[in-house]
C-alpha cells in the first residue's frame, strides 16, 4: 500500500485479547474525547468506542509524521491528534460486556 495513501500508526501495538468476534463499522467521526470515538452510521445511529492505547491500530494519512514528532517531544500523540470530527473511518472492534471496544480505526477521507 503507497505511504501516501495512509500511514499505519499503532500507538502500541500488541496481542489484542479481547473475547468475541471482531465486527466492522463505517461512518462519520461525530466526536473524539477522551478515549472514545463516536461514529454516526448512513442510518445515523451513533456507535461509541473505547480506544485502548496498547492495542488499538490508529491508521490515518500523516499518522507516521505525527507520532515521529511526539517521540522527539517525549510524547505520545493524542487521539485527537489522530481523528477529528467529520472524517470518515472504518473501525473494526470486538464486543465484551457491552462495552465495544475498537482494535482498529482507519481514517478513509
């Protein structure tokens, strides 16, 4: 896949041990707080999920770049850094307890 057309970022990639079956979900960037992204549907149902900071892949256009410059800070980046409102994502995620909790966010537009 061309750099250009996405960076792949993990923000800490590991064995992502979340029970269930992994289910995919495309829309809108509604809001980012926190740890959590809100994605509105084409039905304009909203999905809220829980970004875990060891084991989402965050996958967007610069995300290299970005994470490179936090490093040489002694940061790490912000999920807002990241994902902003209104782009539009691909998250796939697994369901536990009836928290959704996402194992990747690709940011398409």
């Amino acid at each position: 896949m061309r750099r250009a057309m996405g960076v792949a970022l993990a923000l800490l990639v590991g064995g992502l041990v979340v029970a269930g079956e992994a289910k995919e979900v495309t829309g809108t960037v509604k809001s980012v707080a926190g740890s959590t992204v809100v994605v509105t549907d084409k039905a304009a149902k909203d999905w809220a999920f829980a970004i875990d900071s060891k084991d989402t892949l965050i996958m967007a256009k610069g995300g290299r770049h970005k994470l490179d410059k936090a490093k040489a800070d002694g940061k790490m980046p912000l999920l807002t850094d990241l994902i902003a409102e209104k782009q539009q994502v691909i998250v796939k995620y697994t369901e536990k307890d009836g928290k959704m909790t996402a194992s990747e966010v690709r940011v398409t537009k």
